[in-house]
C-alpha cells in the first residue's frame, strides 16, 4: 500500500517550488524492498535530487521529511534551509526550519562511535533528533526539536516502522520559468498540471 495519498502529495507539495512537482518517482517500498538500509542507500545512490521520505509507524502516525540534499556518508549534520519536517496522520502539519541551528539532515553508514549515530535523521542533535531512523531501519525516534519547532511526531518518542517509503523529486528547471506563470493555491496549479498526480498515480481522480 502507498503511503503517499493525492491530499498528502497536495499537503507538500504545496512547500515546494512549482518545479519541483513536475515529477517525483518511488525509489524505496520497505513492502517490495524489505526494511534495510543498505537497500535504502542502494536504491537511491543513483538519484541526485531531493527526496521526501515517508513513514508509518505500528502506532499508526504517517509523517516524515523532505531532504533537499542527497542521502551521502557524513559525519555530522548537512543539508539546507530548504529541508522541512511534516505529520499527516492523525494530524496534517508543517514545520520548516526556524533558523535556530542548522542541524537538518543526517546520513551515517558505519560509524563506529557513539557520538554518531547509524542512520538518516532530520533536526535536533544526534541521539535527539527531529526524526531518526536507525540503520536497523527497525526503529528510531522522535522528538521535539528547535530546529524545525516541531513536536515529537508520534504517539511516543520511540518509534517502530511499519511502512518506509521514499519518492526521488525531478527538478526540471528548464521549465521553471513557463510554470512560475501559473498563479493560484497549490491545489489550482495541481488541477492544471497534472504531470505530479500522474506520476504518484492519482491522475484518475475528477476534481
């Protein structure tokens, strides 16, 4: 089952640059690649661009992150102003940096440390963050944090996935200047483009 629902793409979408909604493609399904994070890395090595990751937990929450950087090997935080947090279920919600630190995004493969936790994260400090996924991508945890004025995303701060999904976002740049033409909500510019809601499979949809 998707997790990435037409209201959900809509709810980000509307973060987004008009283009960067020309195309986002899956590059991860824990249901078609099982929960591991060296597939995780694998699948989406080989795409440059930014990537919303999305997540539901055996408590039934839906949220996640948008990464604007790619997912590389660091070893303390990267990523910009541009990387945001959101909860869709039980509740809708966005929470774009503060500006408080820049602690964004997170991405260690074989740390030995302590110091450095194994995984992809967003917000926080290490072993605190915004939201983190270990490299087990068994578990994880989320909590309140400064960098994003978000709250804990979840029913509680330690999580358990049950669904990890991740969509590649295709900037076509090219076309950005065609497109910033188009005035309106997000949900107009959506009804006249339909190339995002095609692309997630949602194009039949009649509004």
């Amino acid at each position: 089952m998707m997790l990435l629902r037409k209201e959900f793409a809509w709810h980000i979408g509307g973060a987004l640059a008009q283009h960067e909604l020309e195309e986002w493609k899956l590059l991860y399904h824990s249901s078609f690649n099982g929960l591991s994070f060296n597939t995780f890395l694998g699948n989406i090595s080989n795409d440059e661009g930014p990537t919303v990751l999305i997540i539901k937990d055996k408590e039934g929450y839906l949220y996640g992150g948008y990464a604007s950087q790619p997912w590389e090997r660091h070893g303390d935080f990267y990523g910009d102003m541009k990387c945001f947090l959101f909860q869709l279920y039980p509740q809708v919600a966005l929470f774009r940096p503060t500006g408080a630190n820049t602690n964004l995004q997170w991405c260690a493969v074989n740390f030995s440390s302590d110091n450095i936790p194994n995984g992809i994260g967003f917000g926080g400090q290490a072993n605190h963050f915004g939201l983190f996924l270990s490299a087990s991508f068994d578990q994880g945890h989320t909590f309140s944090c400064t960098t994003f004025g978000s709250p804990c995303l979840s029913k509680t701060n330690r999580i358990h996935p049950e669904v990890i999904e991740c969509w590649g976002v295709v900037s076509h740049r090219a076309e950005q200047d065609k497109h910033e033409a188009l005035k309106g909500s997000v949900l107009e510019r959506f009804k006249e483009d339909r190339h995002m809601l095609n692309l997630v499979g949602l194009a039949n949809s009649s509004e």
